[in-house]
C-alpha cells in the first residue's frame, strides 16, 4: 500500500468526507481491519478564504506549494489537493513534488467521457465556474461545460460557503439546487458535476433529474487505486468509475 496525501481543511466538512471514502475503499479492497496510509495536512480555510476573495492566488499556490513538498518529505506516494477550487493553482502544487499531483478536474473529466456525457452543468464555487481554468481543463477532454444564469451561480456560491461549509444541509438548498438543474436539463445539459467537495453533502448523484459525477468521489477513488494496487502510474478512474 502506498500513501496519499492530503491537503485538506479547505472546508473541514469535506475533508472529513475524503477520509471516511478513502478509509473505507481500503477496507473494500483489503478486507479485516484495513485502512489506508495517509498523510493529511490541514489548513485553517479562513486564510485560504481571504487569499480568494482578495485574488492573491499565486500566494495561495505558494502555501498549497509548500505543504505538497512537505507531505513528500513525510513519505506522500501522491498528493491531492481535496477542493476543485484550489486546483486553479494545480501547476504551482506539481511543480513543488516529484510524486503525482492526483488531478480532480481530470478525473471528474475521464468519469463524464466513460459515460458518454459531453454537456454537464458544472455546480461549483464562484471561482470554478467563472474562472476559466475549469472550463479550459474540461475542453482538451471534449467537453463543453455549463454553468447557470449568474442569480444561479450566485445561489450555489452562498450554498457552498455560507451553509455548507459550516455544516449546514438544508432540505430548501436541495429543492433550489433541483431548480437550477432542472432548467439546465431544458437547455441542454447531459449530466451534473458536483465540482464543489461539499455538495456531496447536500446532494445524491444517483438521485438526480441527470446522470451526475461527484468530484469528490472520482478524485477519492483515483487515489485508492493508485494507492492499493501494484502499477505506480496514474490511469484515470478505473475500478471505482
């Protein structure tokens, strides 16, 4: 077994939700008393925070930077970084590592093109669905992702930070979330992305109005299967897909 290594605390809800999916993919594999072999370095997301909202991103890559080289000193085999936001600066985190930077945009990218989905709505953070570096990532896989009308985008945002990330799972949030899928769906959407590490929380992807990725989920098992199997190479989403 080798291990992975987390950057996490970017929200601690999240985080928490990569530990227990991981954990538990090791006990599915191994059997008995399995767990996996991780390194978990977490940050207090209120600095993360500011660094967003007062654009200063190439600073946060540079402390996201750090702690990757640091969880290889400690004898990370990957690294992930447990938010699709912060991999706005997936560059900086690689080229601080010599081990694998596993990518959860790529592998929320390889998920949709094994199901045959070209035309996800992407419900995300403000940064990741008007940003650009989501979209771009998405289209060297041929796929041409949707975001909401800009009072949809605004919901999600609130959504994620001011209930999700503080724990809160309101039953209201879902039924808008709905709504917003819903009228994507009438405007061509094939699928969903959860592309926020929270939503999860808040939504089932198999009980949705189209067939839906959560991030979270791909990017955990990327990394178990890198993880718990013999071939030291990165394939995408394999056994877990």
């Amino acid at each position: 077994m080798k291990t992975i290594g987390l950057i996490g605390g970017m929200s601690f809800e999240s985080t928490a939700v990569y530990y227990d999916l991981i954990n538990n993919m090791a006990r599915d594999r191994f059997g008995g008393l399995a767990s996996a072999e991780i390194l978990l370095h977490s940050v207090n997301f209120a600095d993360i925070v500011a660094l967003q909202q007062s654009g200063r991103w190439d600073e946060a890559g540079k402390r996201l930077a750090s702690i990757a080289a640091n969880l290889e000193k400690a004898g990370a085999d990957c690294v992930l970084t447990c938010t699709n936001t912060m991999h706005k600066i997936a560059d900086q985190v690689q080229d601080a590592i010599s081990v694998p930077l596993v990518d959860i945009i790529d592998e929320t990218a390889m998920s949709l093109k094994a199901r045959g989905c070209k035309r996800p709505l992407l419900l995300a953070t403000r940064y990741t669905m008007e940003d650009g570096f989501y979209h771009a990532q998405m289209a060297s896989y041929g796929i041409e992702v949707m975001t909401s009308e800009k009072a949809g985008r605004d919901r999600i945002h609130s959504i994620i930070f001011d209930e999700l990330c503080k724990g809160k799972v309101l039953d209201s949030s879902r039924v808008e979330m709905l709504a917003i899928i819903d009228a994507a769906r009438s405007t061509g959407a094939d699928s969903i992305i959860l592309g926020c590490t929270e939503i999860c929380l808040l939504l089932d992807p198999d009980h949705l109005p189209l067939p839906g990725v959560d991030s979270t989920l791909v990017h955990c098992q990327a990394a178990s299967e890198f993880a718990f199997s013999a071939d030291t190479a990165l394939d995408g989403v394999r056994k877990y897909a």
